[in-house]
C-alpha cells in the first residue's frame, strides 16, 4: 500500500466518523425538539382542554411552577 492511499484511507476514516459525530448530534437534537413539543402540547391540553361530554366542565386548570 502506498504512502498517498494511506493517508487517503485516513482521511476517509476521518470523514466518516464526524459525519457519524454529527448524525447522532442531529438525532439528539430532533428527539429533544419532540420530547419538547411534546410536553408543551400536554400543558397546553391542560390549559385549554375542551369538555369532554355534558357532565365535563371546561374549567382552566392552573399548573403550579415551583
């Protein structure tokens, strides 16, 4: 093997593990923006929540923040 395709095969490797460094940070990211919405969804369900049936009032509900 030649000295210019081992430092081709490096660079190569290198290449590819950021791009799996950067992939798996976009993952965690997106997850964290779902887990996110998520939540924000659920507490403004809580908030906003519509009557269910007749006997279901559509009171506020107020979430305490400590």
């Amino acid at each position: 093997m030649l000295k210019r395709d081992k430092i081709l095969l490096g660079i190569t490797i290198g290449v590819a593990a950021l791009d799996a460094g950067l992939a798996y940070g976009t993952y965690l990211k997106k997850k964290g923006v779902v887990i996110r919405d998520m939540v924000l969804t659920s507490i403004d369900d809580r908030i906003h929540r519509k009557p269910q049936d007749e006997n279901d009032s559509a009171k506020v509900t107020k979430i305490p923040i400590s």
